[in-house]
C-alpha cells in the first residue's frame, strides 16, 4: 500500500486487514498514536484520516491505501506548535498522558470543523475519547483557548 503519513510518501508491504494503527506504529515507528482498547471504545489511536477524525485500530490498511494521514507527530512542530497543543501546555491537561494524543487529535478535528463549539459540543465530542485519569475540565477549557486562537479571538 501507498499513503501519506504526516506529508510524507511511504510504500507498505503489509497484510490488507492489517490496522492502520500497527501500521504506524509497528511499520513506520510512529509510537505517539496509542493502543487502548482495539476496539473502537476509547480513542487512543485518534488520527487524520483525509482530514477527518478516525480510530485506526479499526481502519485495515487497505482501507487507508492511498489517503493522507496525520498523526501526533504531523500535527504541530516543535518550532510551529498547532493551537490544540499550545492550550494543552498551557492548561497542563495531561495527567498520565497515554490518552492525551488520541484527545488532541480528536480536539483539533473538532475545532477544524466548529471552531467555536460550545460546552455541551465539547463536552459530547471530547466524552467519547476515554481519560481514565478525568482531565475532561481541562480539556474543555483547553478546547475553548485553542478555538480562540484559530477564530483569532
Ligand atoms: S485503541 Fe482504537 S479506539 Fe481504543
Ligand atoms: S491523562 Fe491519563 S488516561 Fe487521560
């Protein structure tokens, strides 16, 4: 398979119902998507998947043969930092950290669509990325910040 992976080409020789979730991590060594649950229900393994939110441990890979996928790592750059991860840091939102990517990534396609959204939108979005560790005040207020900056508010 061919995709794109944080602006860059990459040829995969993979099993077609291989999830795009190993592919990233196992195949190109992207670790910051994480694995939760392989099923669907908690969000760690949030990506881009031509500019919509996904759970790619339920994407095969040949489902994502030639798309555009944007991962923690594609998302901002040390030097260039996206809105969404420039309020987490300044909002501190993390706590144990492993379900913070999967959250970014959903908080930025959220904001990508409605960058006003309100707190029962956020609260509806954001609630179904699980956060065992109930950061879910500081997400919302994070979401809020990182939503002004992209309204240039
Ligand atoms: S690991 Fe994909 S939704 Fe939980
Ligand atoms: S920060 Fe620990 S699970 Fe979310």
């Amino acid at each position: 398979m061919r995709l794109t992976v944080n602006r860059t080409p990459y040829d995969v020789d993979v099993e077609p119902e291989m999830p795009l979730l190993w592919v990233l991590r196992d195949e190109l060594g992207l670790t910051g998507t994480k694995y939760g649950c392989g099923i669907a229900q908690c969000g760690a393994c949030t990506v881009h998947m031509d500019g919509m939110a996904v759970r790619s441990c339920q994407i095969p890979a040949e489902a994502a043969d030639g798309a555009e996928i944007v991962t923690i790592e594609g998302l901002g750059t040390p030097e260039a930092l996206h809105a969404v991860q420039q309020a987490w840091i300044e909002h501190q939102v993390a706590q144990c950290g492993y379900c913070q990517s999967g959250q970014i990534m959903q908080a930025a396609s959220l904001l990508d669509m409605n960058p006003d959204p309100s707190d029962e939108e956020i609260d509806r979005v954001m609630s179904g990325n699980l956060c065992r560790c109930g950061t879910y005040p500081r997400i919302r207020a994070a979401v809020k910040t990182a939503g002004a900056k992209m309204r240039g508010a």
